[in-house]
C-alpha cells in the first residue's frame, strides 16, 4: 500500500518536491499548487494542470540529513 506521499507525488508530479509549489487552500476546501516561478517568468504557468512530468524550472527541495 502506497503512503500519502507517494500518492501526493503520482498526483501532483514534479510540483510535490519543488521548492518553488506553494499549496493554497480555498475557503471551500478546495487544493491549489501554485508555481511561485510564474511571479517572474512567464514561461510557467501560476497554476499548472497535474501531474507535471516536466518542468524546466524544477528544483527539488534538498533532503535534510540528520547529523
């Protein structure tokens, strides 16, 4: 069985582990992934259709290590 992870990321795509998605709720309970790239290239989209399987501004967010 898939965890909420792994499910967030088949759904969403690329967007669940960029550094630059922002996850917006509505009032209505409704979910919206917005790329925070789109602020200042028009090349991206505000609100991308998902999943996103490629994107040119991708960045992962770094994985924190324990020391």
């Amino acid at each position: 069985m898939a965890n909420n992870l792994e499910v967030k990321s088949e759904r969403i795509g690329l967007c669940s582990d960029c550094v630059y998605m922002r996850q917006i709720e509505s009032d209505r309970g409704s979910i919206f992934y917005q790329c925070e790239r789109s602020a200042s290239s028009p090349e991206f989209p505000k609100y991308p259709r998902l999943p996103v399987t490629h994107c040119s501004g991708h960045e992962a967010v770094a994985e924190q290590t324990s020391p």
